[in-house]
C-alpha cells in the first residue's frame, strides 16, 4: 500500500507552528466556530467584546495575552496580568492545563475562552507572534476535528463586531476574507478629526491600486480577517513581526487563492492613540495630531503614482513577447526603477519557466506584490511626485476617477 503523502496541513503542524499547538491534547470539548485575540493593555476594551462574544453557542474564543520584552512595556505588562487574573477570577474554569493556560466557561451554550499568557515576546515578534499561537493552536483543533468550521476568525480587543460576524460563510477556494470596516466617532474634535484623514488614507490607497488593475487591492487590517485554515498552513502562518503582520500574512495569501471583501455588517473599530505596536491605527493617530492644520498638513500619495503603477501592470501581458521590455516603457522614471530593482531577470526568467501567458503574468503579478508596489510608489514620491495635502488631493477628481470612489467612502469627512 502506498503511503499517503501528509498535505501541506500536516507538515505545518509538524514542523513550523507554535509549540502552543499541544495544548489541543488537553482539550476534549467540541466547537462550531474559533476566534483569536491577542491581548495586550486593552482592560477597558476586552470586557464589551466578551460580552458580545458571550451571545454565541459552541465559540472557542482563543486570547493570547502577551507583552513585548522591553522595560518600556512594564506597565503595559502589570495591567495586562492583572486583567487575565480578572477574568480567571471571574468567569467558571472549566479546565487548567497549567499556570498560563486556563480553559474558561464563557456562557452555557458550550461557548469557552482559552486565556493563554504570553509574556516577554521578543520585541522584534510582538503581535505577529501572539495571532500566530492563536491561529496555529486553532489550526491544530481543525485538523483534530475539534472545530467545525474551517475558518479562522482574527480580531482584536477594541473592536465591536456585527451581529452576522459568525454567519459568513466564503466560497472554500478563497485564501481569506475581510469583513467589512468604519472606525468609530470620537467626542474628542481633534482626534476625529485625525481618525477621518486616516481611514480616509486607506479608503484611497485601497481604490488606487484597484484603479491601477493591482491584485494587491484589498485592506490589511488584523481585526478583519477571516482566514481559510489550509491557506494559512501553505503559507506557514502568521509572520512574526512586531507589526504589518496582517500585512505580509495577506501578500502571501493572495499569491495562492483570492482574498475577497465581504458584504458583511460593518465591524466597528476604536478610535484611540496607541503606542502598542509601531505600525496602523494608532501610531497613524499620534503623527496626524501633532500637525498644524491637519487636513491641509497631513500628505496623501500623488495620484499619478498610482497611474504609473496602472501603466506598468497594463504592459505585463505584453512583456512576454517582446524580446526587449524596456521599449514597452516610455517614461523614464518608471524604467529608472524597475532597472535598479532587477525587474529584467525576472521577466526573462517567467518567460523561459512560463507555459502560457496566463502563467507568464502570475509570475510577474507574484514578484511585484503588495511590498513592490508599495516601493514602488514611495519611490516615485521621493523623486518627483511629491505627496499633496488633502485639498490639493481634491483638485484632482476630475481626471482621477479613483479619488470619488475613495469619497464616497467617507461622505461624513467630504
């Protein structure tokens, strides 16, 4: 008899996930629906998020506190442990599989929290590490059967999640799925203010590279994914970084299956200054208050950098038979960069290795991912394209369609 060959799932749990994936063997219960939270300094906003969380049945919400190991975070880290000891103290313990791993009772519908402590990360791994010891533990209970669902639900501590948050149910052949997403109001004027400019900020990034024909198009933010369980072993989980995990996880993805925006209830997200990690919401918040006039001070992308992207990702299909790239590209700020980049060796190697066309444009639409794109563009502002103010962003609507879609995102902000 021939050996079965172990799937990619099977060789995941194996050899690249978290040691955290053997507390599954001190699990017996079954569940329809996993949950992952990473915990660190949230005492005021976990508990409104558990109660939400209470109104489920058969949930395993699994919560990762942790804090970074750093003498800066030290406070962080105190309220951190005292509000896992709240929540030992205050909800049944159904099991405790050591002193860092208690099993809790959330609600008597076989709904349980999984509070695991995590302590003194290394800085450089943060919250990456956290989501990714929720997500492989999670990922080790669906193999096991022990989770119904095949879906890993990914949020964070100061969000309010919708009422349909569990009914969705994405076509199988998706790698992700993202809920979708409005920040909430701030009585404070100034910090609503900056919270607008900001979710604004992705509302327009977001419909440049969908203008640009990018594949890359979609929002990377942690709290909002929903993540198939096998695409998340082909790419070997969440990456350890202190921040943009959400970020790296979802250019791999994506690479492999589509990741697709859900016609979901709008997943509420704080509005709050943060110094947690050192990318998104909160540190975005911290640099546009300490402008002047933040709507005229506070920079957006030129809107021509996402045309030279568009002009570069529409010439792809041709690069295969034209001997010499390069006279596809008539400006030579676009051709000066993708020179320094090796863009050539790629090109002539997808069209020695690529069977058809189709095949020859994956290649090069799978080099040229999120990051490149994003170099790209930073590139083209630092040598020429300067970043313009949201008023001058304005005056461009009329020849950039892509600047009203972005808009009618946020009509309360135009």
């Amino acid at each position: 008899m021939t050996e079965r060959r172990p799937s990619p799932l099977d060789k995941y749990l194996r050899l690249y996930a978290e040691d955290e994936i053997g507390l599954a063997a001190s699990l017996s219960q079954h569940w329809q629906q996993v949950v992952c939270i990473p915990v660190y300094d949230e005492a005021e906003l976990l508990p409104p998020l558990l109660q939400r969380l209470q109104k489920e049945s058969e949930l395993l919400c699994i919560l990762v506190f942790n804090s970074p190991a750093d003498s800066l975070a030290e406070e962080g880290k105190h309220r951190t442990q005292e509000l896992a000891q709240t929540l030992i103290k205050n909800f049944p313990l159904e099991h405790e599989i050591d002193n860092t791993c208690h099993l809790l009772q959330l609600n008597t519908d076989n709904s349980h929290l999984l509070l695991i402590q995590r302590f003194g990360l290394l800085a450089h791994e943060g919250v990456g590490k956290a989501r990714k010891i929720a997500c492989d533990l999670a990922c080790k209970l669906i193999a096991d059967a022990r989770i119904e669902s095949k879906w890993i639900h990914n949020t964070d501590a100061d969000v309010t999640l919708p009422d349909d948050y569990f009914e969705q149910k994405p076509d199988p052949t998706f790698a992700a799925a993202i809920y979708r997403f409005r920040h909430v109001l701030n009585p404070d004027s100034l910090l609503q203010q900056a919270m607008h400019l900001y979710e604004y900020s992705l509302h327009y990034y977001l419909a440049g590279l969908a203008h640009a024909g990018s594949p890359y198009a979609y929002y990377t933010i942690g709290s909002t994914l929903l993540i198939n369980h096998q695409f998340y072993a082909k790419v070997r989980g969440f990456p350890k970084r202190s921040g943009a995990e959400d970020f790296y996880l979802l250019n791999k993805l994506v690479k492999l299956a589509p990741v697709k925006q859900l016609d979901s209830e709008e997943l509420l997200i704080s509005s709050r200054i943060s110094s947690r990690v050192p990318f998104g919401t909160g540190p975005a918040l911290q640099q546009i208050i300490r402008l002047n006039e933040p709507k005229r001070s506070y920079d957006f992308y030129h809107p021509n950098c996402f045309e030279y992207l568009k002009l570069l990702l529409e010439r792809f299909p041709h690069f295969r038979q034209t001997q010499h790239w390069q006279t596809l590209i008539s400006d030579e700020l676009l051709l000066k960069y993708l020179e320094k980049t090796g863009f050539e060796d790629t090109v002539l190697h997808a069209r020695k290795h690529a069977s058809t066309d189709a095949v020859f444009e994956k290649h090069l639409h799978d080099w040229f991912d999120a990051l490149r794109s994003l170099k790209l563009i930073h590139w083209l502002r630092d040598n020429g394209l300067s970043s313009i103010s949201y008023h001058e962003l304005q005056q461009y609507k009329s020849s950039h369609t892509f600047i009203s879609k972005a808009n009618q995102l946020m009509p309360i902000f135009n």
